[in-house]
C-alpha cells in the first residue's frame, strides 16, 4: 500500500499492481458450472486448474468439481492434442457427465491447439456431449471468460426447432451470485412468464447439506432447455459485458430477439427490466413487486440524509459498475472514484468496454458529479485516487480491504471474490429486494463509523 502523502503521489503510466480482475478460465469455468450435469475441463496444465477451483471454492465454500487436460514439458511442445482426447475419454468413463465444458488456458492458447478439430476427432459417448470456449488469460478478464463460454453454449446447443417461437423468454444473468439467480426466477415466476435461465448456478454452487455427497447437484440449466433457447420469444442479456454476445449471437443463429440491459439493482435498472417484460409479453406487474417496490422508495426516503453527499469510490466488474453507479447516484451519493479491472480492448466484448468510461461518465454528468473513472485499471490506481481525492466510503471486493484499512474508510463488500466473508453468495443484491439489502449494508458501514467517531469524542472529552 502506499505509504507516501498525496502531494508525493503522480499517476502511473506502466505496469499493472493489484489487477481489479482474474483471467478468463475461471469466468469460463463458473460459466460452465451453470449446466446440470456437466463437468467443466480446463486444457492447459494442473496448476492453473487448481487455482480457478481454489477461488471459486473460497468465494462460495462449496466443492468446485473440474478436470483438467494435465499438460506436462511434452504437451508444451508437441501440442496438447492426445491430452485432450485421453481426457475425454476417461472424463466420461469415470465421472459420467451429461456434458464437458472445454476452454482454453494461456498455454494451450499460445501452443495454438485446433480446439474443434480435436473434439470432432474424440472417442465421445453417444448421448454426450462436448463444448469449448477459447480464453486465453492474457487477454480480458473472468469476464471475458464467462462471456465466452455463454456463447459457446450458444454456438454448440441453441437450436431453432419450431415455426413460430414460443411464449417463453432467454435471461443470462452474467457473473452474479446464486443468490442473484434465485431471485431473478423468483421475480420472472411472480409475473407468470416461461423462463429460460442460463447459466443457472443455482442449486449447483448453494446446494444444501443432504448428508450424501452428489457430484452434479440438482441445479444447473438442462440441456434440452439450452437448445430450446433457440425457439424463445425474446432473449434479455443482463449486463452488457458478460451476456450480450451470447444474446446477439443466439440472434444471428436462431433470429430470437435480443435485448441488453443493465444488471437489475436499484429502482431504475429493475423498472427497466420489468417494462421491457411486460411490453414484450401479456402479463402485468404482480401486486407483490409493486409492494416491494414501494418499500425499497420507501427505505430511500427514510435513509436519505445517511446517503446525501457522500463521497464514495467503487471497483469491480463492468456489468455491476454501471448498475451500482447508477444506485449510489439514486441515494443522493457522489460515486467520484469508479474503476474495472476488466481492460477494454480486442474483439466485440472489447469494443463494447471501451465505451465503460463514457458510460460511467454520462452518468456522472447527468447527475452533476465530477468523477474519475478507469476500465483496465488496478487498486494501485484507485489507492492513488483516494490519496488525492478521499471517500466516505469504499465498495468492491475482499482486496480492497486494504485500502479501506489504510485509509481508514468503512468498507461495504460486494462483487467478486469476497474471501473473508460468508453466506453473501446466498443473499441477493438484484431486483428490489436486493436494493434494500444494498442500502442496510451502506448504511450499516457509514452508522458504524459514525459510532465509532462519536465515542471517540466522548473518550477524548472524558481524558
């Protein structure tokens, strides 16, 4: 952490310290969790497996199963073909999955191993089934990564079966919690429509304690409901970053309209979810949501003078970024310090990143907040940042305790990894009720602070 007084403090210009972001295999690899039955496959060496199910474990406690390709000197030079095929072999032989999830690491990626090819050629049981996504880690981010296998389910299972598209809409989620993804069903199950949600980990990365230990928990989107997906009446992509190339790729396929919207927290961006529903289909907004709805307004006018003013800087992926700017700027908060890890170059998901800054900016300018804001940055970065500039508070994942610590700023942990907490990945913080979770957080951390000065005061005016 820095130690020097802002005055010393220069901005950057090289290298990368303490990324805001993991690389792609790890999105890819939570992607593929979000089938039932299948068993996720990284190509490239043991370690790099090791370390994605390691994160993943500690961020959900729960056992993250996946096989790897076990690349050695020979593979490094010679290809990693044979390991390839022998690991679906003995894949399907001694763990049974529905289907196997393949991508890439930088390895593999940078050897230039023929992915297809090497799988049409695989001894695959009949019945099962094979895909890939290519995620080189040095490019993007476990965003990127879970953008890339969403599409490879796309690419390899959406089907357009029927003449006319049934009474049904695709929702993809993006990187969020199961606990986010239970509370979107919840919310598409009120309002009476057919939903297909995919990838679900739900039921997968939440299972519960049964007392008997089941490889391929009961959740996960089914097969037969991923090719279906092409003869759905509507696909909403949740987050522009993690789901909008497999909406616009399911497009190009199965011509099912796609709509990118913002990942639903807060008011505005769950309103915006909701009308795009009921526009699109003939149903009308339950009572049920219109009363949650009503109290989260409620809890914003009760609690606004915790809010109003505060200054508040915030990390972490683009999709939840724009939405959670956009909350803190609905409570009355100056959001002056936003930064993704994500970085925004090379292909379509590229593309669409390097509009990350001008969209926090609009939102920024709209609201009359002058703000930094940063895709590809590093919490070397946004510690210079608060140095220059302080907070009221900060909101990000676990690594950016130690800024909070240095600066002594409360600190609200959202996003991903959280490491040194539990039960997070089980609570939502979509729709409106995860709005309200979200404001008792911040206001939770901003009390306590306020507590703590004030007793502080108190102890001084007693010595």
């Amino acid at each position: 952490m820095l130690n020097c007084t802002p005055k010393e403090l220069k901005e950057r210009t090289g290298g990368v310290i303490n990324p805001a972001k993991t690389c792609q295999p790890l999105g890819a690899m939570y992607a593929a969790l979000g089938i039932h039955g299948c068993l996720p496959h990284s190509h490239g060496s043991q370690g790099c497996c090791s370390y994605h199910r390691m994160h993943l474990t500690r961020h959900f406690r729960e056992p993250i199963m996946a096989s790897t390709s076990s690349f050695t000197e020979g593979a490094s030079v010679f290809g990693g073909g044979a390991n390839l095929k022998t690991a679906i072999k003995n894949v399907f032989t001694i763990y049974n999955p529905e289907i196997m999830a393949v991508h890439t690491t930088c390895l593999s990626e940078t050897i230039g191993d023929d992915l297809p090819t090497i799988i049409r050629t695989a001894e695959i049981p009949e019945g099962k089934v094979v895909i890939h996504a290519n995620t080189p880690s040095y490019q993007g981010s476990h965003i990127t990564g879970f953008s890339n296998m969403t599409k490879g389910m796309v690419n390899y299972l959406a089907e357009a079966t029927t003449e006319t598209k049934k009474e049904q809409v695709n929702i993809i989620p993006g990187f969020v919690n199961p606990g986010d993804m239970r509370e979107i069903k919840r919310i598409l199950k009120i309002m009476g429509i057919k939903t297909i949600l995919f990838p679900d980990t739900s039921g997968v990365v939440d299972s519960p304690m049964t007392g008997e230990y089941a490889m391929y928990p009961r959740g996960g989107t089914q097969l037969k409901d991923l090719v279906d997906t092409g003869n759905s009446k509507l696909t909403v992509a949740l987050g522009s970053y993690a789901s909008a190339d497999a909406a616009n790729q399911l497009e190009r396929k199965c011509q099912v309209p796609a709509v990118v919207l913002r990942t639903p927290i807060g008011v505005k961006a769950t309103d915006q979810l909701l009308m795009t529903l009921i526009n699109k289909f003939t149903v009308d907004i339950p009572v049920e949501l219109e009363e949650e709805r009503g109290q989260l307004v409620d809890i914003m006018t009760d609690t606004h003078f915790h809010f109003h003013g505060k200054k508040v800087a915030i990390f972490g992926d683009p999709d939840i970024m724009l939405a959670m700017t956009e909350f803190v700027l609905s409570l009355g908060m100056k959001p002056i310090h936003v930064l993704t890890g994500t970085p925004g170059s090379g292909g379509a998901l590229g593309t669409a990143l390097g509009n990350f800054e001008k969209e926090i900016q609009e939102l920024l300018q709209e609201a009359g907040v002058p703000g930094k804001v940063k895709a590809g940055g590093d919490l070397f970065d946004l510690h210079q940042w608060i140095k220059n500039e302080p907070v009221d508070l900060l909101i990000g994942n676990t690594y950016g305790k130690y800024i909070a610590r240095a600066e002594d700023i409360p600190f609200v942990r959202l996003g991903f990894p959280i490491l040194d907490r539990s039960v997070h990945s089980y609570l939502p913080v979509v729709s409106y009720k995860g709005a309200m979770r979200l404001i008792e957080m911040i206001s939770n951390a901003l009390l306590d602070r306020a507590d703590r000065d004030a007793k502080d005061e108190d102890f001084e005016l007693v010595m």
